[in-house]
C-alpha cells in the first residue's frame, strides 16, 4: 500500500477566485504571491503569504482569491483521510453530478474538488 500523499498546485491570477469544496484535513501552502481565504463556517479570513501554510478543518466549503498573482499547494494532512470518509467524498460527488444534471442552472457555478 503507498502512503504518497498528492499533492495538488493551482495557480492564480491577481483577484482570480477558486472555490474549494470538501476540504477537511487539507493544508493549503502558499508558495508565491499572496492569497485571502474565507472558509465557511469561519470567525475571519485569513491572508497567507508566501512560504505560509493553513490546515483547513471543519469548513465545507473554502474560496480563495488571490490578492496578487499567486501559486499555492493543497494535499490532504499526513493521510488523515479514513477510508470511510473517502467513500462518503465519492457518494458526495455523485450526488453532486446529479443534482447539476437535474438543475442545469446550478451547472454553471464551478467548484473545485481537491482529493
């Protein structure tokens, strides 16, 4: 069995957004640029910099802009992710494919899924 955590790297441009569903257990590092993340659920937003990282708990739903252009790393925390909830993601994103068939105006909002 591998332990090989993926790791995913996303770029921005200057006020880009990306929004970010099912993000338990993910850290988020910002390499370059500067990135503004409101999380759903949250007290604050919170602003990293370069070189700074961020665990994301108990938010659902995550959206990051970029203050300037930016890149930035997100990979699940040291194999946090137990099997069942794994298999609870991949219920979730069938759910999900099927509510957006049924509701087509719901097909244009995009949200990224980070696994």
């Amino acid at each position: 069995m591998s332990t090989e955590i993926k790791q995913k790297r996303y770029t921005l441009a200057r006020r880009e957004l990306m929004a970010l569903a099912h993000t338990h257990g993910f850290m988020i590092e910002c390499a370059e640029g500067e990135l503004w993340i409101t999380a759903e659920g949250g007290a604050d937003d919170i602003i990293l910099h370069a070189g700074e990282r961020l665990r994301l708990e108990h938010h659902p739903k995550v959206v990051i802009s970029a203050l300037r252009p930016s890149v930035f790393t997100a990979a699940p925390c040291c194999s946090e992710t137990p099997l069942r909830e794994i298999a609870a993601r991949c219920a979730g994103l069938i759910a999900d494919r099927i509510a957006r068939w049924q509701h087509p105006p719901l097909a244009s909002y995009s949200a990224t899924r980070i696994y």
